[in-house]
C-alpha cells in the first residue's frame, strides 16, 4: 500500500488501476447507420479520411466503421494505492473510433460503450471510472486442443485459433492506435468521462477469430477483412476525469501515445 507522502504526489492522469491481461485483440465492422443510433450526444464517426490517416492497416468497407473487441483473461488487477488484487476473471471490451466535439474543440477518442464482466466485485468497481461495466456470471472461457472460446449465451460468441508460434514485439498498429487515444465513457447516469490506458505487450501471436456478436438488433459477425491477435501485455489505466481535468490539467503531463494537444484531430 502506497504511504500518504506517495499519495499526495499522484494526480488524475498517474495510473490508477493495474494488472495483467491475456487477450484475443479483434477487428470488427459495424454499420455506419447504425452506430449513428446509438453514439451518445457530442460524439460522431470520423471520416474515411481521418480512418485512412489514423489507422491505415484496417481496411477501408463502404457504409461499415471498423472497431476493436477484446476478449480478456485478466489476472493480478489492482488499484495503485491499496494494492489489493482482485481475483482473476473474464472481461470483454469494445472500442470505436470517433469523434468527440466540445464546444469548437475535436478530439480523436476511442469510445467504450459497454464491458461484459463474470466478476461481480470487478463490476461494482468499474463504475467507479464511469463504466457501463454489466455483470454476467454465465460468461464462460472454453479451451481445447483446437481452439479457445469465450461464451455468452445469446449475446456473443467468439472461438480463437494460434496461426503464428513466432512472438512479435508489438501489436498490430490499428490496435495501438485505439490505446494511444483518450478512452471515453458514459456512465450509467449519463456523465461523460476520460481516461488513459497504457498496454505493455510481453507476447503477440497472430491468430484466427470466428465470433458473432448481437448488439442493439445488429449482428457482427467475421468476415474476410477482420483480423486477430492474441497479445499478453500488462496495463494500467488513469483516475476517471471530466473533458477539462483530462485535456486542461493544471499540472504537466504526457498522455500515453500523444502530448497534451496532439490528440486532436
């Protein structure tokens, strides 16, 4: 546990959480007309121009927004100051790129709207970052000799094969990409907030993703542009903040992947 000295000096941008995650890292496509249905006010798509600029090796579909789902193992999760780990459990967790406008400023986030968790008390505590984190003990990790899975019955499903025995020092760049922008929520009381992850990757292998995935009467399913990786990384990630603590803080910092500033787009 930190001391009281170590605590004073933390501010909002320090890391919070902590631990380590084994994860399948996959691209997904949903349709533009429907995921204008249900971003939230003051977010919107970025352009095909801003995609090709910001995350060229996804590849480009017409009338579909790529993003990332991340299926997770996670192990030794713990906040910075207390240090006490949580069990491990089962998360999934999914990114779209998009478009933040505040007032005349733009910034280039990756948008969290939902996290499937079997832990109960990882739950609880993720809505303390403004998470809409939904508690699922019928979340199920299957593994075989052919593949490993990850099941939620009538929601989502998603089987994982290796393709490559051969690590790679680093993730593919449109997953980079998602982490190196701010991560921006809404919570279940409609309050919009900002925060850093930071992945440090210790082990990516290239693998194959067969998943379908029901979400707001749309179903994602893969197809002959998506891709995946299986990644072993730790993280961390920062205190939860409002659009001004985050990008105005009255203290210097440098966010993960960009400088304060340069996340706009």
């Amino acid at each position: 546990m930190l001391s009281y000295s170590e605590i004073k000096k933390l501010t909002l941008h320090d890391p919070f959480i902590a631990g380590n995650n084994s994860s399948y890292f996959v691209t997904g496509y949903l349709p533009i007309e429907k995921l204008k249905q249900i971003l939230p006010e003051k977010m919107s798509i970025p352009s095909y121009e801003v995609m090709a600029q910001e995350y060229p090796t996804v590849k480009k579909i017409n009338g579909m927004h790529p993003f990332m789902l991340l299926f997770s193992r996670c192990y030794n999760v713990h906040d910075v100051i207390t240090q006490i780990e949580l069990r491990p459990y089962l998360e999934l967790l999914f990114y779209f790129p998009v478009i933040y406008t505040h007032k005349s400023e733009v910034r280039l986030c990756s948008y969290l709207p939902v996290l499937y968790l079997d832990f109960l008390l990882g739950t609880i505590g993720g809505m303390f970052l403004g998470l809409r984190k939904q508690f699922h003990p019928d979340l199920k990790y299957v593994e075989t000799d052919i593949a490993k899975s990850f099941i939620l019955k009538d929601i989502i499903s998603a089987s994982f094969q290796m393709t490559s025995i051969e690590s790679r020092q680093e993730l593919d760049p449109f997953f980079t990409q998602i982490f190196s922008k701010p991560t921006v929520t809404v919570s279940y009381f409609k309050q919009i907030d900002f925060y850093t992850v930071s992945v440090h990757p210790t082990k990516v292998l290239d693998a194959s993703a067969v998943y379908k995935w029901n979400i707001h009467g749309a179903v994602i399913t893969n197809n002959e542009s998506t891709f995946a990786t299986y990644c072993e990384y730790s993280f961390t990630t920062s205190w939860a903040m409002r659009y001004k603590k985050y990008f105005y803080p009255k203290y210097s910092v440098k966010y993960f992947g960009s400088s304060k500033g340069k996340n706009k787009t």
